[in-house]
C-alpha cells in the first residue's frame, strides 16, 4: 500500500479513532477501566455486534491485527476468529498510534476502507459531523483528525468550518451515505419529500390535510401504493408484503405543520 506521509498519518489517525469510538460504546467498557485508565482502553473488549457501522469498525481493527479474538464467556477464541462474537483491543489508544506508525500487516485494509469504516461510525451519531454537504464545525477531539483530512484533500476549510470534497466520493458511497449525484442520502430524501409535498394530489391532500390529527398509518401506506417512480400514480400497486412508509408519512406530516395551512 503506497500512502503519501499525509495519507499515512490519516490512516494511522482515523484507526485510532475508529477504536476510540468502537470502545466508548462497548458496554464493557465502563467499570473495567478507572477514570484515568478509561482513555487509553487498555484490553477493552468490543462486542461485534450486527450493525454495519460496528462490522465495519470491527473489520478494519481485526485486519490490522490489533484485536484478539474471544468466545462470549470473553475466553481467547482459536476456531473461526472471523465469526467472534467479541474482541479484545491489544493495544492502549496511545500504544495503537504507535504501533501504526510502523509496518503494516498484509491484511492492513486499505485507506478507503478505512476512511469508509470512520464515516460509518461518526456520520449522524451526535459528536457533530455529518455526511451533507454543508460545512460543519469540528470538535477539539476530532480537530487534529480532520487537519489531516483537509491536507488530504478530502476535506475543505470554510470560514470556522469544513466540508466534504467530492474527493470523499467513494468512501461515502461505500459507506452508504452518498448518492451517484454525490449529495447524502438525506438530503436526497428531503428533496424527494419535497417533491411529493409540491405533487400530492388533491385527493389525497384533502383527505389527510384537511384537518385534525394526520393518520400516519394510513398515509405510508398510500405512499406505498401510490408513490413510485418518482411520482404520484393513479394506479396504486399492490403489494404481497406491505410496508407502510412511516419515516416518509411523518415527514409529510412535518411539511404540513410547518406550511401553516
């Protein structure tokens, strides 16, 4: 793996967060550790768990080889280390920069995967950062993380702030937070929220807005039916296994509060 001095000091950096973030949420993590030891993570063992943000954060600290493997009664685990359902971090969090810094294994993933892996576990989790494409502010923590990022050209500094690059395209995609047309996921969905608030018919808009409490059931599943190819339908489709659209329901439900109609 080729990586300029920025881009290996990116790497190095985001795998430290990467288990910073993966033991702050391990349920082991408090009452194991004192004040001042907590920090640093020392033996920290992470649950696997089934989300795609904490298989993601597992994967890329297990292909360094920086995380032992253990059975769930947290015994060293020999067979199928892969499929563990818990790991212990070997290192402490300044013992694991160190160890970055020298001779990668051949299982290393590469900075994509692992920038991809970072931007699973922070996007949306409330330390401040986002995948929109509008500048955000950076916390101290994370500060130093970033300087990186902007001297890696993935990041831009606007005014106090930074934004996303189209640069981080690829691992915004694979991190599934990015579109093709290279805007986040959610804002995708505002517009097409928008779209279906400019566009809903009058029958359906008199039905559900005309008065009194929004019937959210009722209206994802109209929205099921009758909302498909990026438009309202005459037609609705019927549906073996139907799932009732609640998330878009209750946005449309937002725009009608905040419309004032």
């Amino acid at each position: 793996m080729k990586l300029s001095e920025n881009e290996r000091a990116l790497y190095v950096e985001l795998a430290v967060q990467i288990a910073i973030r993966m033991c702050d949420g391990s349920r082991y993590a408090e009452g194991r550790h004192s004040r001042a030891d907590r920090p640093e993570f020392r033996g920290c063992v992470i649950e696997r768990g089934h989300t795609s943000d904490v298989e993601a954060g597992c994967g890329v600290l297990r292909d360094l080889g920086v995380m032992q493997p253990l059975n769930e009664d947290l015994s060293p685990r020999e067979e199928e280390p892969l499929f563990a359902p818990c790991y212990r971090l070997t290192f402490s969090v300044s013992g694991l920069r160190e160890h970055l810094r020298g001779a990668l294994p051949a299982s290393a993933p590469s900075l994509s995967e692992v920038i991809a892996a970072f931007i699973r576990l922070v996007a949306g989790y409330g330390c401040g950062i986002h995948s929109r494409r509008e500048p955000f502010a950076v916390s101290p923590e994370l500060a130093p993380t970033f300087d990186l990022f902007v001297r890696c050209g993935y990041v831009e500094r606007v005014d106090d702030k930074v934004a996303w690059t189209d640069r981080i395209a690829p691992e915004m995609r694979a991190a599934h937070e990015w579109t093709e047309d290279l805007i986040s996921r959610e804002e995708a969905e505002e517009a097409v929220i928008d779209e279906m608030w400019r566009t809903m018919p009058a029958r359906f808009r008199k039905t559900f807005f005309s008065g009194g409490p929004v019937d959210i059931y009722a209206l994802g599943d109209v929205i099921e039916r009758f909302w498909y190819d990026g438009g309202w339908r005459d037609v609705g489709l019927t549906h073996e296994y139907p799932e009732i659209a609640s998330d878009r329901a209750e946005a449309l439900a937002r725009k009608f509060q905040e419309s004032g109609e």
